[in-house]
C-alpha cells in the first residue's frame, strides 16, 4: 500500500481523487511502450480502468503486467505511478464510484451507462507500487 504522507504524497492522493484522465502505459510484446489516455477511478488501494475487448493494452497486460501511470501536468506538475495490472475479463457491473464520476462524460458521448458498459466491458485493477515527480 503507498504511503501518502508529506506534501508531495498528499498532492497524488489528490490528484488520484480528482483527476478525470490519467496517461496508462502498457508496454507490447516487441518492447513499445504505448501511452494511452484512460478515464479512472481511484478505489482507495488500486485504480480501476475500464477498456473495450479489444483494445492494445489488453493484449499486453499478460505480456507486461508493470504498467505506469502519468497525470497531465506542466513542468512544475509531475506526478507518476508505476504498478502492477491485473485484468478482469467480465466486469460483472459498472464500479458505482465510476459511474457518478463520468456520468456526464457517458452522456456527453450519446450513451447509457448500460452502453457504455456493454462496450467498455473489461476492468484493469492497477495496484500502484510506487510513485515520483516534482
């Protein structure tokens, strides 16, 4: 479990209670890491992302369970993660905590959150192990 004491680690508990979008890397079988944009939700311990069944990062989780994690941030704003994921192939439901924090953004995109679900099907639990910045 990550130790959130001192200012630094009190500015990624809160970036990881308040950010909307988070940087996740996954790293494919030729060696490429593969940045990719991901809505999240932090879960007190592990970070919960939902992905369609065919999305890239699914394919290297497997291969490459070490993930990072980056928030959008200027030069003074760095913060990174590094974990392990884990996938869980059937999410039986949407995350309750997902839902109310990307209601509108489901909406905004023309969907239900029944849709959004049928699509984004596949839940990422990311344990972060560490993290650095400035």
């Amino acid at each position: 479990m990550l130790d959130f004491k001192g200012d630094f680690g009190a500015h990624v508990l809160e970036k990881l209670q308040t950010e909307k979008v988070v940087w996740l890397t996954t790293v494919a079988h030729s060696g490429t890491p593969e940045p990719n944009p991901v809505w999240f939700y932090w879960e007190g311990t592990e970070i919960l992302v939902y992905s369609q069944p065919a999305s890239f990062k699914l394919r290297n989780i497997p291969i490459h369970p070490r993930v990072s994690l980056n928030f959008e941030g200027g030069g003074d704003d760095v913060v990174i993660l590094t974990g392990d994921a884990a996938i869980e192939p059937h999410a039986p439901v949407l995350n309750n905590g997902y839902a109310r924090k990307y209601l509108q953004d489901i909406t905004d995109l023309g969907m239900t959150l029944d849709q959004f679900h049928a699509d984004y099907s596949v839940a990422i639990h990311i344990t972060p192990t560490n993290y650095r910045g400035f």
